[in-house]
C-alpha cells in the first residue's frame, strides 16, 4: 500500500471528524479538537491531553455527555473516511478483525460486565480491526481486487 501525504494531527482530524453530525456544529468542531489532542498524546489521560486545562476538560466531558453523541455516531465519519481511504487504493485493502477478552475473574461486586468464556468469568469483549494493504494481483482471493467491504482502523467498530 503506497502512502499519500501524510497529514498534520490538526489536518487528520479536521478531516476525519469535521463532517460529524452531532446535532450541533460546535459539538463537532469540539470533537475535531478532542480527536487532535487524544491523537497528539493518546497514552494519556483526558485532563493531560487538554493539556491541563480545565474548561476544555469540562467542555470534552459536556461534549461526552450529550445524548446525541454516541459511539456510532462520533465513530461514523471515521469509518466512512477509513472506507474512502481504502477504496482509492490500487491493491486489495485487508480488515482483520480480532476480539480480546478481558477477564475480571468472577467477582460480583463489579457492575457492568458479562459473561465470558465458558460463563464462569466476568468481562467483556474488546474487538480491534486493522487494515492494510494485500496483494496486488488479487492473490488474496477477494474476487475484483478491491474491498468492498470495509470497517474502521485501529478503533474498536464492525469490520
């Protein structure tokens, strides 16, 4: 897979979050600004990638907060921006997709997990997909040589 222009964090962004539809045009500029700063530091912590600031932590969390953003809908531009990126590639574009299990033992005290395993644990499942480039010459069996079925990069979404 050839690499076109690399784009800065504030351009990536821009790009890949400025067409969200959050109800509101300063929710999606907010989540433009929280997609930069988490991608400038993304081992971080919130209140270290704004930098220490606490009105745009409070704004991020307000921003969070709101019913009309949720994961689908924050994650939506990204997918559709991963599906485009792979669309305009010359070579087949791979998805894989992987779910990890995260393992709580079984203590009933901690809310919100579920099942896992054969049911005799507590947690939850974390599915990761990731794309990149195959064979050219469609070795890879996918019939036109291209995807036509593509999900979200690196981020937890359907493949």
């Amino acid at each position: 897979m050839e690499l076109g222009t690399l784009l800065s964090t504030p351009a990536w962004a821009a790009a890949t979050f400025g067409e969200a539809d959050l109800g509101d045009q300063r929710r999606s500029k907010r989540l433009v600004y929280v997609a930069e700063h988490i991608a400038n530091n993304p081992g971080a912590s919130l209140p270290k990638q704004t930098q220490g600031s606490w009105a745009d932590l409070k704004a991020v969390y307000r921003l969070l907060r709101e019913e009309d953003v949720t994961h689908e809908e924050i994650s939506q531009p990204h997918w559709q921006h991963t599906r485009e990126q792979a669309n305009e590639q010359d070579e087949v574009v791979l998805f894989v997709h992987d779910d990890t299990q995260v393992d709580y033992g079984y203590d009933p005290a901690i809310k919100g997990l579920g099942p896992i395993g054969n049911g005799s644990h507590r947690g939850f499942a974390r599915p990761q997909c990731a794309g990149g480039g195959a064979y050219p010459d469609d070795r890879a069996g996918a019939g036109s040589g291209r995807s036509g079925t593509v999900g979200a990069a690196t981020h937890p979404a359907p493949c």
